[in-house]
C-alpha cells in the first residue's frame, strides 16, 4: 500500500470530488442526448473514461505545477514535490490513462473519437494557462464539460447547439466553484504571480462567484426546457439554487476553510441538478 499511496494521491483518487463534478454534466448530457433512455454500453464507457481523463489531468497539472505547488501550503506535500514520485513517472501515467481513454472510445463514432482529441489537448494544456490567463477557470470548465458534446456526438452523431448551450453552462459553474476553490490559495497565488480569477475578481469574488451560478442555471433551465423537461426537472434547479445560496453563506466572509468547504459541496449541486434531469424523465 506505500508504493501505490502517493499514485493514488497523485491521481485525487482519495479525493473522488473532482471526478463528481466532471461526471454529473456529462451523465446529464446523456440522459438528454437520448431523451432519458442511455445505451448501458455508453454509460459505462463515459463513465469510465471520466474518471481515468480526471486521473490524467492531476497527473498532467502535479507535473506542471511541480515547481509552484511547493509554495503554496495546501499543495507542498503532493507526491512530486515531496519526492514521492518523479516528474517523468507522473507523464507516463498521465499517456497511459489517456491511451486507456481513447481505447474506451474506439468502438464509437468518428466524430466522438475526434472530440476526444480536442479533450486530450484542453486538459494538458490546462495547467500552463494559469501563467498568463486572467480567469483560467474558463478555460478548466471547457476541459471539465467536453464530455457533454461527446455525449451528444456519441449518441446523436451530431452536436447540436443545446449541447454547447450546456457546455457555456458549465464553463460558468466551474468559474464559480474553481474561483471558491481559488480563495483558498489566494494569499500563496499573489506571492508565487500565478493568475486566478480569485485574484482577478479581487474584492467582487464573492459577487463573481454568485451570478456565474445565476447564468449556469439559467442556461442549464434554456437547455432543459427547449428539450421538454419540466417539473422534476425544475425542482432539481431549485436544489442547486439552494446549494449556490448555502455557498454564499460559507464564502461571504472569505474563510479559507468555508471557501474549501464550498467548493466541495458543489458535488450536491450537480447531483441535484442530473437527478432533476433523470428523474424528469423517468416520470413521464
């Protein structure tokens, strides 16, 4: 178990979170792209894949950030700034889940594999953005939200504009609780010059951080409706409102460990907002 401890750290394993909130819009994405009926085979493919690309992307953003993580508290004891693990073992993990990924998707579609491709780029290029990006959380929730045109080209052939609607929904939902997510390290951020947009928000974070979850519900409730779902559908928004609304209350004072704690509860936001989704569905 101590040899395979700092890979499973390594991978945020121990911290399934980031897998949830990659794994939520891209299960409602299904469930909409076949109108609640998804193909078993699709779902455990995405599924799957979901959470080996996120152990990817860890792996890709420890080995970009060796040099940065040992400055900032939080981060100083990942496995490749601690010695743990060397940079070059990182990257070979990082190619191998990849490859793992593609393979999952081989059976499907050309379009699909092709979006697989741009997800694979978006993610490894991630990390680097934070160098010279204002608010590089938009760019991590078009990494954290290809899986829903992928969803859509998988089972429809096509990606339709509903699925870059719910893309744009998801970009502003990852601002917001990635900037929680930034008011954590706010202090470490501004001495080491990374940019995030906790930083670049500066005293209008918490306003920020509240209307990003304003316009990524409302595009959330265009979509959904324009696909016909309505009452459970709207009932599972409501929760997520509430959850953004619990969220103001955890950030407003600015609260390091009430920042951390809103950003994990994002996990109930998405849920809320997929069995809204499937449970609409499964009622008609």
């Amino acid at each position: 178990m101590k040899r395979i401890s700092p890979y499973w750290r390594l991978l945020r394993l121990d911290k399934p979170v980031g897998i949830l909130l990659l794994l939520w819009p891209t299960l409602g994405a299904l469930w909409l792209a076949s109108e609640g009926r998804p193909n078993a085979t699709l779902l455990c493919i995405f599924t799957l894949g979901t959470v080996l690309m996120r152990s990817a992307g860890c792996a890709i953003n420890d080995f970009a950030d060796r040099d940065i993580d040992k400055h900032v508290k939080r981060t100083a004891e990942r496995p490749i700034t601690s010695g743990e693990i060397a940079p070059y073992q990182a990257l070979w993990l990082a190619l191998i889940l990849a490859l793992l990924s593609f393979a999952l998707i081989w059976p499907l579609n050309g379009l699909t594999k092709q979006l697989s491709v741009a997800a694979v780029i978006i993610a490894g290029t991630y990390p680097y953005f934070k160098r010279f990006f204002a608010i590089p959380q938009a760019y991590l929730g078009i990494a954290f939200g290809f899986g829903i045109p992928m969803a859509f080209a998988a089972v429809q052939g096509k990606v339709p504009t509903s699925a870059w609607g719910l893309l744009a929904a998801n970009i502003f939902w990852a601002i917001a609780y990635d900037t929680e997510y930034a008011m954590v390290d706010r202090d470490d951020d501004l001495k080491i010059g990374i940019k995030t947009s906790a930083i670049t928000f500066g005293s209008y974070d918490v306003f920020a951080v509240m209307l990003c979850y304003l316009a990524s519900l409302f595009l959330t409730f265009l979509m959904g409706w324009q696909a016909g779902l309505r009452v459970w559908f709207v009932i599972g928004l409501g929760a997520a409102a509430c959850c953004a609304a619990y969220h103001y209350w955890l950030i407003r004072g600015r609260d390091r460990d009430r920042c951390f704690a809103a950003f994990r509860h994002n996990n109930w936001l998405g849920a809320a907002i997929f069995c809204g989704i499937a449970v609409d569905y499964a009622l008609r």
